[in-house]
C-alpha cells in the first residue's frame, strides 16, 4: 500500500496552514486520540479517500504559485511510509513541507517516520492539549505545541503570534471556515 495515501481531505490554496501558499493535505487515521480534538472524523483508519502517489503529487504540482505542502489529520506520521514518496516527488519540485504531529521528536524513532522528520523544513509538534487551548497562536491550537525549523529553509523564521483563519466559498456556495475563527463568527 506504499502507492497510495488515505486522505480525509485537501485544500489546493491556504494561506493559514504555514508560510506562503499552501496545498493542505489532511490524512486520514490517528492512533493518538487527544482529549478535545476538532479533527475526530479523521480518527478512524478507513479508507476515506484514498489517492495514488503519484496522482496526488500531480494534482498539487498542477496548482501554480505555491510555496509549500502542509501534512495535517489526522495523523501524519501514522502514514509516514506512505507519504515517503510523495515528500520526495513534491521536494524534488522546489516545494517545502510542514508536517503536524501530534509526536515529541523524540518518539519519531521508526525508520519511516526519521525519513518523513528528513523531507521536513517545518514541523509543529506536540499532542494537543484541551487545558491548554489557545487559539491567538499561530499553527497551534495548545500552548505544550512547538513550531521547529528543521533544515535550513524556514531557520530564520519569526513566529508572530497572530491567530489566523480564512473563509472559503466553493463554485455553488457553500462557505468552509478553516481554522479558528474568532467567536462572534463561530455563533453565526
């Protein structure tokens, strides 16, 4: 099953799921089950929507301006030898990548998933915690959560906390909020 990702979602432009322009990709299945996640419909590992390697690279190659691929669940490690050769054919194109993880580096011991910490400029690490909710930081929901440059490509960065969220209307209207969105919008 090397050949194909379970996805549970993408969207082909963001611009709150790390820097630039992004292709986000959430994965579907996650073995860590945090108390409180907004994701629990990418718990299960069924297959969802299930993409071919290297249709998947394609599909996001084919969307010009992007400055990078963001991995989110879900998940991510918990596919990191499927991902293996989708990191590198995006990679190989120019295209950054940030991984979410719900891991500690130092729990990313397998093989598969140091390779997957290898193919990764930015990484935001940490179990999301309810107690330590805080949606004014940036690419984290929980204040435990840290942001790591791990290669040259973002090391200069500057984290401004800011939160972020964007509203999208699709071709027949229907709105998607991604994000955290402040409170007032959230009771429309």
């Amino acid at each position: 099953m090397a050949g194909t990702l379970n996805l549970a979602g993408f969207a082909p432009r963001s611009h709150i799921y790390g820097p630039g322009v992004r292709f986000a990709l959430w994965v579907q299945g996650c073995s860590l089950h945090c108390p409180g996640c907004w994701n629990r419909d990418t718990w299960k590992f069924r297959p969802r929507d299930v993409w071919d390697v290297e249709a998947l690279a394609a599909r996001v190659l084919s969307e010009p301006g992007l400055e990078g691929v963001t991995l989110l669940g879900g998940e991510p490690m918990d596919q990191a030898e499927q991902l293996l050769p989708f990191l590198e054919r995006v990679r190989s194109a120019g295209l950054s990548v940030m991984t979410f993880t719900g891991y500690e580096l130092d729990e990313l011991t397998t093989p598969a998933r140091r390779a997957v910490l290898e193919r990764t400029d930015l990484i935001v690490t940490g179990r999301y915690h309810e107690a330590e909710r805080d949606t004014g930081l940036r690419w984290r929901g929980s204040r435990n959560q840290r942001v790591l440059p791990l290669g040259p490509r973002y090391a200069a960065l500057v984290l401004d906390e800011a939160n972020q969220f964007e509203v999208v209307l699709d071709a027949e209207g229907r709105m998607e909020v991604r994000g955290f969105p402040p409170e007032w919008l959230s009771r429309l």
